[in-house]
C-alpha cells in the first residue's frame, strides 16, 4: 500500500502537523510522524516494514511493534490516508 500523494506531515518546532490535500492540518503524534516518514520514503510499505523500523528507531518488542504498526495502518486506512 502507498500514502496519499496530497498529504503530508511537516515538523516544526517540535510539532507534527498531518496536512490533507484540502488544506485541513491536525496535530500527531512523534510516533505518527516518524511511520508517516518510513512509509512516505519506502513509496510501497507493509505493516513489517512499519515494525521494523519502530524496533530499529525504538526500544520496543517485535509484539509492540507489530502492534503499534497494524493499529496506525488501521488508522490510516479509516481515514482514507493510504492507497491500495
């Protein structure tokens, strides 16, 4: 699956804001924007690579991740984020 193209999410001064291609901004979290990045720079991500990186980047158990993955993915998916 891919990111949407007119969406992004821009860092600035320790913020992270998701910008939707209508010009709506909502602020995430340091977890959302850093897989945000992972998969906007992969072009094609799954869940595993989403994981892997949270395990790389962070102190957490391959479960977690996996875990913290699916459940951002999800996320994305119900706000139309992602295409197939």
């Amino acid at each position: 699956m891919r990111l949407r193209g007119d969406c992004m999410v821009n860092s600035l001064r320790g913020k992270h804001l998701l910008t939707l291609g209508d010009g709506r901004s909502f602020e995430v979290n340091e977890s959302f924007a850093f897989l945000w990045k992972v998969a906007a720079e992969a072009g094609e991500f799954t869940s595993e690579t989403l994981a892997e990186a949270l395990v790389s980047n962070y102190e957490i158990s391959p479960e977690e991740a996996s875990s913290e993955a699916a459940g951002t993915i999800k996320l994305w998916q119900e706000n139309s984020l992602t295409e197939q």
